[in-house]
C-alpha cells in the first residue's frame, strides 16, 4: 500500500468514480481509471482507502488532510497491533 497512491486517487475520482472502480475489480473487468498499483490487489486496497476517505469527508464533513491522516494512523495502528 502506498499512502501517495492513495492521496492521488483521493484527489482525482469522486466518491462515486472510485466505487465504481472498486466494483469492476470485483468483478474482474478492465479500470477505467488509472490506479498505481503492481497487481490487482494493491489497486484494490488503493481505491478501498479513498473510498474510506471521500466517505469521511463527506458523512463526517472532515478535511480531506485530516481524514488521509486518520486513515493512515488507523492503518499503522492495526499493524501495530
């Protein structure tokens, strides 16, 4: 997981874009997004967490800055763990 990957779909798609980018990985058809990533996988995980994080910002009127950061200390927290 890259936390820049993240940051750039966060930036770039919608909430609404990247739901349906997270939809097509489910069901094994082709982006039609560009998300880093070196295999499916880490795409998915790179769209999952702007999901979490547009999802923030918009139910919870967070800044996008302080929902990244929460994402990525939930993150370091559950590895920490």
């Amino acid at each position: 997981m890259k936390i820049a990957a993240i940051k750039k779909l966060v930036e770039t798609y919608n909430l609404e874009t990247l739901t349906e980018a997270e939809q097509a990985l489910e069901n094994e058809l082709p982006l039609t997004i560009e998300v880093e990533g070196e295999d499916d996988g880490e795409k998915f995980t790179h769209i999952l967490g702007a999901i979490d994080i547009l999802q923030r910002v918009r139910n919870e009127g967070k800044e996008t800055a302080v929902a990244l950061r929460e994402f990525t200390q939930r993150v370091r927290n559950s590895i920490g763990s």
